[in-house]
C-alpha cells in the first residue's frame, strides 16, 4: 500500500518573517511569511502542533499548514517522521491524504456549520435521513474521513478559521503597487478581487493598472468580469478612451457578458466615436442584443449616422421582433439620410 | 332554401373541405415512423398541445428520424416547420436540417435566436412522388427539437402561429374533432404510473376491482424509472398497518443511488412484470390524460392522448385516483387546490415563510459520466452556463442537488425552460471540467443525461384534512390515520454560493433535513374535498408545502397508493365515494390495511 505523505510544492523561502497571532487568551500561536529573493511576499506556513480531543481522549497531531497572502489555505505536508492516524491508529492511505487536502480546501464545508457534538465518528454510517437515524450522518459523510471525524474537525477550523482575517491584516499592511501587479497577473482569483477592490478604491491608480484590468474584464473568469463590470467606477467611465477600450472589449467577449455590458452602457453618455464602434453589427446578434442596444442609443445626447445604418440594416432581419423594434426606433430617430427612409418605407410595405 | 340550392350548398361545403384537407399535409413529428435516434417529450404537452421530438445526443449528432408522407399528388410544395430556439444566448445549438427523399434542404433550423415556439418556412421542394420520405437531420446533438411539419400546395398560406389559433388547427388536421376511442369502463382509472399509481392499481386490481392505470410515457415508474433515476426513499417498515409498503417493496429493485449510468438498477422491467400479471388491470403506456368529463361534482370519465399517435381514448370509472404528480386530473375536474408555499399565518407552522409565495422545490434531471479507454472531447458551448477555477461543480455525475426551479420558474408551465435550464448547466459545466481539469476527466464521457425532468413539487389537491407541520411533530394519530410516514422535513432552498454566482437562475440546491419522529397520515389527506369520487396519492395529496417535505418520498407516495387501491375496494363494496369510506366504513378500511391476526379463543 502506497503511503506517500503529501509533500509541499511551494518554493522554498530565501526569508522568513514572523508573526505572532492571538485570536484570544488561550490561542496564541505564529504564522511564517515566505518571502523570495526580492524580498517579495509568496505565502504563509505555520508548523503546527494541536491535540485532537473528544470527550477525554486525545492524541497529537504535528502538521504544516500553507495559505496564500490573503489567508486561503493551499495545502499541507509534515514534520520529518510525522504521519495522521486515524480513532484505532490506522496510519492514512494515499486517498485519505487526498481527501483530507479537498476537505480542507472546502472553505464551505458543512464541518463550518456543526459543532464537535453534533459529529458521530463510526466506521459504518447509516444509508438514508430516515426518523430512527441522524440527519447529519448522509450530509456530513462525503465531507470527512471515516475514522478521523474529529481530526478532520479541529484540522478545517485551524485551516479556515480566524487565521484568515488574521492573514489578511497582516497583507494589508505590506501591500504595494508590486504587490498589486503581481496578484493580478497571477492565476488566484481571490488575489484578482483583491487587487481589483483597492485600484478601484483609489481610481489614480487606475491608468498604472488599466491594461491588467481590462485583460481580466475578457478574460476567462466571467465571474470577476462581471464583478468589475458592475464595480467599475463612474469617474472612469467618462473618459472616452476608456469608453472605447470598452466597446472594443465588448465585441470579443461572451454573449452573457455582453448583455451585461450593454447594461451598464445605458448608464453613460458615450463619446460619438465609441457609439460609432457599437454600432457595428455582427451576425451572432439577436433580439436581445438589439433591445440592450437601443435602450443605449436612447439615452445619448447625440448619435452618429452609422446608429441610423446599424439599424435600418436590422429592417431585413429574419427575426420579426428585431426588425420591428428597429423601424420603432428609426421613427423616433427621424432619419433625414434618404437611402436609409427608402428602406423604412420598403419596410412597413412588406 | 329550396332543396336543390341546399343539396348545392351541401355539395360545395363538401368540395372545400376535401379540397382544404388536400390543401395541407400535417404531420406531428412524434407520429414518425422510425424516431432514429430522437426522443418524444411530452412534457410540455399541458402548455403547447403537443409532444415533439427532441435530439438528445449530449453533444453528439443522433440518427436521423424519418416517416412516408402521402401527398395529393406529384408536383410542388411548400413546407413549413415548427421548431424554437431552445437557447438564444445569442443562437442555440439545437441545429437540424429537413431531408425530402434524400435531398437535404438548405435551410438550418433551431438557431435563430428566438425562443418562442414558431413555423418557420421550409421554402419550396418539387416531388415526382406521391409518396415522399421526410427525415429530421439533427447536426449537433444538443437537444434539436421539432414539433410539426407542414406541406401545403398553397403559396400564400401560413400556419398559425399562436397557440389557441394552432390548437383548434391540430384537432381540425389530427381529426380529433371525432370522438374519442372507447377504453372501456373501469371501477377505478389511475392518472399517473409512477410509485403512487402503480401500486394503487396493483392494491385495486388484487382486491378484484377492474382498473386501468394510464402513464404517459414508455415504462412505469416516473421519477424512479430509468430516464428520471432517482432512488426511493421513506421506510416501510415502520408502518403502524403492516399490509402497507408490500407491493412497494415487490416494485422496490434496490438501491442504486441517484442517477446510476446503468439503466436497469432502476427496475423498468420489473415494475411491468408485476403490473402485468395483474388480471383486471389494463396498462395504457404513452397516453397522455388532457381532459375529463364530469357530471355535477363527480368525474365520469378521462380522455387520453397517445404520444406518439395522437389517437384519443375515452376511459370511463366510478373513481378516479390522480397520481400525476402535477394534480392534472384535479386541476381539469376543479378540484381545490394549492401551489407554491403558505404563509406562516395561515398554517401556524414555524417552518412556514412569513408571506405565501410561489416558491416551490425544484426539477432535477440527474446526469452521469464514465471513464473510457482513451482521451474523448466534448464540443464547445458558448450558449451554455459559464464556469471558471472560481466557480463549478467538480465531480463527475450528479446527485440530488442540481436542481432547478425554485422561486424562479413555475414547475408546471415553464417545465420545458426548467429542463432547458438544467441542460445548459450540465453541458456547461461538462465543458469547464473537459477543458480545464484533463487530470480527472480527459477519460471522462457524458454517459446520461436525463431529459425527463425530475419533479418535485407542483400542485397539491386538498381533502378533507390538509396535513401540516404540526401534525407530523405532534405524531398525532387520528382515527383515519394510515401510511406510517419517516422521512425528515426535507425543504431544498438554493445553495448559497449557488445563488451567489447564479442569481435567479439557480441550478444548485441545498436542504436541511428536520428530523422527525414516525408519523401517520390520514386517509382524509388522500381524496378531494369538492370532487367527489378523486383519490390523490403521490406529491399531490392534501398537505401543507411544509409537511410535503416529509410526504414527498417515492415509497411512502408508493404506500398512499396502496392506500388508495384498498379504499377504492370499500368505495365499490359499499357503492360509496371516498369520503363515504372514511364517514360510514372506516373500520373496514382499517381491518384491511392491518395484518389479520390470529384470534385465540380465551375458551
């Protein structure tokens, strides 16, 4: 039987600093910060050691915790000559280590919602919710291991408990512009959001990372587009460059965020020039599309000739809805362009 | 009018509705005489009137389906095709092709980005043939649907497009404006052949009644069948009455958990075996119950619709069980009613909301994948739902919890969107998974996926006692009291990080199981108050939604059809209604559901 304990793949730290964490009188404790050789910050460890207790029984357990810079649990690997066992000293398999690193990846496991009681650590556990049973026992049974209940317990608090917000502080305070350029070229959504919240808390220090923002507003997290989407500050949308960048993004980006987009577009006046590249129809576009885009075109000021062609090409649609909602709109636009009121009238002959 | 201007008129009338019928050629796709690879849903038959064909191949093109058409004659046509875009984000991926005697015509169907069902015009074909082979070419796998085509002589002429006007347009074209075909006339006719039915018809026909059971699709078993395949759940072995969970437990084939890729752990087979071997009870597969005749209070008779053939049948009954989950017999006959949740005011219960709302537990269609010997691609599904490393479901079949519905669509006439909806969930996160994480699933091919929605709650008809929470804590034994129920008040809501990423369009459910002592339920939950000779049994029994948590499960629906079977028998013994038996026979009801035991004379 293969028992390979996990190793940690993290890179070795060049320094280390260290903190000194109390979450309260009798929880006092230290966490690592790995720094590499610009002295940047990488990730945090802590050698732990902690007794597994229930009722009065315990035995110690010694384990390396990992998380990122804002207290998200990474992995974990051990002292030389340490191992888990499980309530008859069982030593873990391969697929037990396996399962413990998805348990404690789980920042949303029901271990967060019940207290140690509520657990009940048997080697077979009962099929079905019915009356005679528990409740918790089908629930909480994929979400720990048989024969280690209580150390999968005590391990997930430690991994996803206090020591995240106490991370995060810690982060805070060493948090720079490299620091922010690093969390958004990586590839940890959580760094994303984070970089995210302070450039858009501090709009000057948009210009510095708008490529990097707008590389992330079409990449492939639609989740954090649309989070930066709806966060993206008003002062920034007047500034027609950006209105432009914006357009240009919106035409490569999935039909789901593009309805989005065009949601938030009708809460701005647009530079002639971008309303110009908005207009430019593509063969995907379907009534929806059009219905977002016209709510946009009706709350400008001004529109340019190419809205008026845009749309009198939406007449010949095969999509009765589009064809109407563009002659509707033509009328309240009142074209002067002959060619364009030609194909109006050929329209509500047909 | 003279007699030779009426005989004229008589005669013109004559010519123009031959003429007329000569003028289209109809043909409901589910009517096709080789499917291929196509399916029949009928699932939104209560909505548009119609089964269609759907192409159901998870991402991979399905055969063709294909019937012989007769024309009038030789010569040039016009065809029209009813289909819809069941995906407009922009355009679906639900693409087919007609084919008319091999030629496949240019025109794609099912992406143009609208979703209404419509007639799309097919254009002109010319045909040296009176007889002509039409065939449905599905291009992508992903759930192409057609519900009719249409061939007329006539240029100018469009079928109609909304759905009274096409209503009384398929009756006039199906010829269903004649009179339905007689059944035959039954002591008991059950609606619905999931749990609850089957077993009402098997309990009903072992005790002698003559009893027809109509299920509107190919096997038995509904939810617990394998094109839904959830497992059942509830005990039996708790039953205050030890005759009931019998037949349940002949039909029960085992546990093969929720949405097993292997179809035959879910008992198709077995539950007919047991259905057939009943003397006085007549199977109708495929027939779908859309209307009923009633006379006062009381129903007289139900008409049912073959799927596939659209042939209507008259099926006549002194009573009538409604086990179809959805309440549709009860909703035709005016049966009361409640959908959706009630208010904590009204009921007193403390698991109630605060105000009455739709709310209502959602649809599952489970689906799962296999390991195959080499590296398999999925293909790319931009109209579906979008996942990233932030956010998906990484495992490779489903459980319970994909399930849609909730506040957000209406189980019943959005059934089809809620189906839609889990689809572009499932393929959509498949692809994330094939794309991003080829360690696990590189192997890894789609293997089911179920079509059937997998409901849970619709429509609950009320009886003379409505069941509630309070009933279920309390344990209260009333003097009708029979299933013995076990299952926790089991409420899904929508997972919260679900919502967090998919609000209103949640697909993702979570629940908290309250657990509650054994309990039982009153015959009185089981018939309608206002119809007079209705049985319910299966979801749609007289509860509150809250107690419905509890009621809901396959084997305890399963012994309220046993239930219902037995009362049928008191109902017919003594030429009673329902609630006759619980007001006049109660005792001999009881006598039949305890176990007959032994009397020791004390002489």
């Amino acid at each position: 039987m293969n028992k390979e304990k996990p190793i940690s793949k993290l890179p070795k730290p060049v320094s280390i600093k260290t903190f000194t964490i109390e979450e309260n009188d009798t929880t006092i404790y230290q966490v690592n910060l790995a720094l590499d050789s610009l002295n940047q910050p990488l990730y945090y460890f802590r050698n732990i050691f902690t007794p597994v207790c229930y009722t009065n029984k315990c035995h110690p357990v010694y384990i390396n915790f990992y998380w990122d810079l804002l207290g998200n649990f990474i992995e974990y690997d051990f002292p030389p000559d340490k191992i888990l066992t499980k309530v008859d000293h069982d030593p873990f398999q391969d697929e037990d280590y396996k399962k413990l690193l998805d348990i404690l990846s789980n920042k949303n496991s029901l271990l967060k919602a019940y207290k140690m009681e509520e657990l009940v650590d048997t080697k077979s556990l009962n099929n079905g919710v019915d009356a005679v049973t528990g409740a918790t026992l089908k629930t909480i049974k994929n979400e720990v291991i048989d024969g280690a209940v209580y150390t999968c317990y005590t391990l997930w608090h430690i991994a996803n408990g206090e020591v995240k917000s106490e991370i995060s502080k810690i982060t805070e305070g060493i948090a720079d512009k490299t620091l922010l350029s690093a969390f958004l070229e990586s590839d940890n959504h959580y760094y994303h959001y984070y970089a995210i919240d302070k450039i858009f808390g501090q709009p000057d220090l948009f210009e510095r990372f708008e490529e990097l923002i707008l590389q992330r507003l079409s990449g492939d997290n639609i989740f954090l587009s649309k989070y930066i989407l709806e966060n993206f500050p008003g002062d920034l949308l007047i500034d027609a460059e950006v209105q432009e960048e914006l357009v240009k993004i919106f035409k490569k980006v999935s039909y789901n965020l593009q309805i989005e987009m065009l949601e938030k577009f009708s809460t701005i006046q647009f530079s002639q020039e971008a309303l110009k590249l908005l207009s430019e129809s593509s063969e995907s576009e379907n009534f929806k599309i059009l219905e977002k885009k016209t709510k946009v075109f009706s709350m400008q000021k001004e529109l340019p000739k190419e809205v008026q062609i845009y749309l009198s090409n939406c007449l010949e649609s095969n999509d009765y809805r589009i064809s109407e909602l563009a002659y509707k709109t033509l009328i309240d636009i009142q074209p002067e362009d002959k060619s364009i009121r030609k194909k109006m009238d050929h329209f509500i002959q047909e | 009018m003279n007699m030779k201007k009426q005989i004229s008129l008589i005669f013109l009338l004559f010519i123009a509705t031959v003429t007329f019928g000569q003028e289209h050629v109809f043909i409901e796709t589910e009517s096709f005489e080789e499917k291929g690879g196509w399916v029949i849903d009928q699932q939104s038959f209560d909505v548009i009137g119609s089964s269609y064909l759907l192409a159901h191949g998870m991402g991979k093109p399905v055969k063709n389906a294909s019937t012989s058409v007769n024309l009038p004659k030789a010569g040039k046509y016009y065809l029209w095709v009813r289909t819809r875009d069941w995906a407009p984000y922009p355009k679906g991926p639900g693409k087919f092709k007609i084919v008319i005697e091999e030629q496949s015509i240019d025109i794609v169907f099912g992406e143009s980005g609208n979703d209404q069902w419509l007639w799309y015009s097919g254009g002109e074909f010319e045909t040296k043939n009176e007889n002509v082979k039409i065939s449905l070419e599905d291009l992508t796998g992903f759930e192409g649907r057609c519900d009719a085509i249409l061939i007329t002589k006539s240029k100018k002429f469009t079928p109609p497009q909304g759905n009274e006007e096409l209503l009384k347009f398929r009756r006039e074209m199906l010829g269903l404006t004649d009179a339905p075909k007689e059944a035959g006339k039954f002591d008991l006719v059950v609606v619905g052949g999931g749990m609850a039915g089957t077993c009402a018809a098997i309990s009903a026909s072992r005790l002698g009644l003559k009893v027809a059971l109509i299920q509107n699709r190919p096997v038995l078993g509904g939810n617990n069948s394998s094109e839904v395949r959830v497992h059942l759940m509830g005990r039996i072995d708790k039953n205050h009455y030890t005759k009931l969970g019998r037949i349940v437990r002949e039909l029960d084939n085992g546990d093969p958990g929720n949405g097993n890729p292997i179809a035959k752990e879910y008992g198709d087979l077995r539950k007919l075996e047991v259905v057939n071997a009943e003397k006085s009870l007549s199977l109708f597969l495929n027939t779908h119950a859309c209307a009923v005749e009633k006379e006062g209070n009381n129903l007289v008779a139900v008409i049912g619709r073959d799927i596939a053939t659209n042939q209507e049948y008259r099926f006549e009954g002194k009573t009538f069980a409604d086990c179809t989950g959805d309440g549709t017999i009860g909703y035709l006959a005016g049966a009361d009613f409640r959908m959706g949740r009630e208010s904590n005011e009204e009921t007193g219960e403390s698991y109630a909301p605060e105000k009455a709302d739709d709310f209502t537990l959602g649809t599952s269609n489970l689906w799962a994948s296999l390991e195959r010997d080499s590296v398999c691609h999925f293909p790319e599904v931009p109209w579906a739902l979008q996942f990233s490393d932030e956010y998906h479901i990484d495992e490779p079949k489903s459980d319970w919890q994909w399930e849609t519905g909730f506040g957000n669509f209406n189980t019943i006439t959005e059934a089809e969107q809620i189906r839609d909806h889990n689809f572009r969930a499932i393929y959509g996160n498949w692809s994330y998974l094939k794309k991003n994480k080829p360690e696990e699933y590189a192997k890894r091919e789609l293997a089911w996926v179920a079509y059937i929605g997998g409901k849970r709650e619709s429509r609950r008809i009320l009886g003379d006692h409505i069941l509630t929470q309070m009933d279920i804590e309390e344990g209260k034994m009333y003097p009708d009291g029979c299933v013995t129920a076990t299952w926790t008040i089991d409420l899904h809501f929508p997972n919260a990080q679900n919502s967090k990423y998919f609000k209103g369009e949640e697909f993702f459910a979570s629940t908290k199981h309250i657990r509650v002592k054994p309990y039982t339920i009153p015959y009185r939950c089981l018939y309608s108050r206002n119809i007079g000779n209705l049985f319910m049994a299966g979801r749609d029994i007289s509860t509150t939604h809250v107690a419905f948590g509890s009621t809901r499960v396959m084997k305890t629906c399963g012994m309220m059809g046993e239930a219902v079977g037995y009362a049928a028998y008191v109902c017919k013994k003594y030429n009673v209604n329902p609630r006759g038996v619980y007001e006049n026979h109660l005792d001999e009801f009881i006598k039949i559901i305890s176990e007959d035991l032994p009397v020791l004379s004390s002489e």
